[in-house]
C-alpha cells in the first residue's frame, strides 16, 4: 500500500506548462502585432497621400455635396460650389486612385491657409493636379485647386448697377473710374464710366445691368471684355433722335460751306475746344459745288450717359453736284455727344469715323 501512495504523488511532467506558457506568449504576440497593425493603419490614413486619395475618389465617384466645399476652396466670391465641384470632377477624370501610380510632391504652405499645405500629384502620363490640405484632427482633409478663368473687365456708365450672375458688383471689384469718352471737355462735371474686374471665376459668367435712364444692354467685345450701355427712355430718345438729324445735317453743310456759323452755333455748347475750332473752321478746301443732298439718313445707337448727357451715330451719304460733272458721295458716320441744359440739347463734340 504505501508503494502505491509513492507512485501517485510523483513528478508530474514539464511539457504541460511550457505549452500553457507558449500559448501565453503567442497571444500576447499575437495582440502586440494586431495593436501594431492598427496603428500603422491609423498611421497611413493619417498621412497627406491617403487624405489625396480619398479626395480623388469622393471627386471621382460624385459622393461630395456643395454643403461639403469649404468657402477658402472658391477663388472668388462669385464662384459656386457646384460649379467648384464640376471643374474638380473636369481636373481628376482620368487620375489613378492608387498610390502606386503616383507621386506626391509638397509645395509648401498654402497662401493665407493658417496650418494648410499644398501638394502636387503626377502620374504616369505627366497629369497634373494640386491639392490644398488642411489640418483635421491627426489628419489631412484635401481638396483639389480648380484654375479660375481669366479676369474679366466690364465698362458701364457710373448710373448703371452691374451685376454678374445675380451679384451687384461692389467696390472690391471696381478698378477705375473716368469720364465717358466724348465729354471729357466738361471736366469734373463730366458723366463718368466704370471699369469694372472680376476675377475668381469658374465659368463664363452672365453679366446684366439696370439703370434709372433707361434699359441696358450688354455687349461682348471679345470673350473677356463686356460693354454695358444705356438706352434713353422713350420720350428722350425721340427728343435726341430729332436734334441730331437736325444738327448733323447742319454740321455737314457748314464743312461743305452750304450754312453759315450761325445756323450751327444754337446747337452747340459754347466756349468748349470743338466750338472753337468750328468757329474758326475753313471751309475753303471744299470741292466747288451747285447743291448738295442727304441720301441714306438714319440715327441709331443711342446711349444715355447719365441723366443729362448722351450719344448717338448719324450716318447718311451726302450727295455734291455739281453742272457739268457727276454728282460726288460722300459716305459719312458721325458719332455726336449732346448734354441737356435749360433750353435742351446742345452739341458738346462730334467725331468724325
């Protein structure tokens, strides 16, 4: 019997705990590289690459919504967000989403973006696109940087309010302010015309007036300089009509020596440069003649510069005859600046073209 109680409290084995104390340390192990793997997953979506590339695949696949667009992300105050969000889907068609086709290459700071920095990525074939990073908690966020238009000028008399896509231009925009060509020669008290630049822009914008004078009416000179003019109401437009037919066709007479000074000086506004030389104009070079006649006549393009001040265009062909010989033609265009006074319109100075 007390053999028996020597073999049940023997040795027990090893090999029981070194197992238990292996599997320890590989669980251990095993926790240590997962928390590990974490943290370098943390580690990579944190970087500015990551934060690139999952804005390129919210651009990409149209998940952003315009509430998304931070404002520094507009070039100007006239850009929408989804017009930012379009032009960004324009810039990254086409880019890889993948980190291995890329590279990424910092410019530094962002202007006037406290914290923000900008990248560069290129890809295999050269494209070409630029981020703006911003600071987000242990991240990035990025967003692309879409190329605004090039600044657009816009001309207008001072009394119309200009407005592009819906937005009255202000002060911030408004880059000089002269007399209207025609009545420089009255100085300080001259109508004056706004130039306006808008810079910050998207798309081609849509640019509309409204004046207290009358309707306005927008013209492009070329794609990036519009002209806004006014047309007179009603009642002056026929008042202005009527005085340059007349006045017109006296001026043409007095040159060809058909009409006397006074029959022209009425009409104009006296002590000014272009009364002058009228007063003292020789007519004496004019071919010799029997008559004359107006063929042809019409006025148009009318434009009112302020409340008392406005333009106008007369064309006809004033017909020379002469016994003997073929009647002459003489194609003209005057471009006439008329102001209003007491006793209604006068002519301040009148352009030959």
């Amino acid at each position: 019997m007390s053999r028996e109680k020597r073999d049940y409290g023997g040795a027990r084995p090893f090999w029981p705990w070194l197992l238990g104390f292996a599997l320890v340390l590989c669980a251990a192990g095993g926790a240590a590289l997962w928390a590990l793997w974490g943290a370098l997953e943390r580690y990579e979506e944190s970087t500015p690459e990551a934060a690139i590339l999952r804005s390129v695949r919210a651009v990409q696949t149209g998940t952003l919504t315009e509430e998304d667009v931070p404002a520094a992300m507009l070039p100007g105050r006239f850009a929408t967000a989804r017009q930012y969000l379009d032009e960004a889907q324009k810039l990254l068609n086409g880019l890889p989403d993948d980190r291995d086709s890329l590279r990424f290459v910092q410019k530094g700071d962002a202007a006037g973006q406290d914290g923000a920095v900008t990248y560069v990525v290129v890809d295999d074939e050269d494209g070409r696109a630029e981020f703006t990073l911003f600071p987000d908690g242990q991240g990035w966020q990025a967003w692309p940087r879409v190329q605004a238009l090039s600044a657009v000028t816009i001309r207008a008399p001072r009394s119309a309010s200009v407005f592009v896509d819906g937005q009255p231009l202000g002060e911030a925009e408004l880059s000089a302010t002269t007399a209207a060509a025609g009545f420089e020669a009255l100085g300080e008290s001259a109508p004056m015309e706004c130039t306006w630049r808008v810079e910050g822009l998207l798309e081609e914008p849509q640019v509309t007036a409204e004046s207290g004078e009358g309707s306005c009416r927008v013209e492009w000179e070329n794609p990036l300089n519009a002209l806004v003019t006014v047309e007179p109401n009603a009642e002056d437009a026929a008042a202005l009509e009527g005085f340059f037919d007349r006045t017109a066709r006296v001026y043409a007479r007095y040159v060809s020596a058909d009409a006397s000074f006074a029959e022209l000086q009425g009409a104009l506004v006296g002590d000014t440069e272009f009364y002058n030389s009228l007063r003292t104009f020789d007519s004496s070079w004019y071919v010799s003649h029997d008559s004359t006649a107006f063929e042809d006549f019409s006025v148009s393009e009318l434009e009112s510069l302020g409340p008392d001040a406005a333009a106008g265009t007369v064309r006809f062909t004033y017909m020379v005859y002469k016994e003997g010989l073929r009647p002459r033609s003489y194609p003209s265009v005057y471009r006439m600046y008329a102001v209003r006074g007491e006793n209604g319109w006068k002519l301040l100075d009148l352009q030959v073209q």
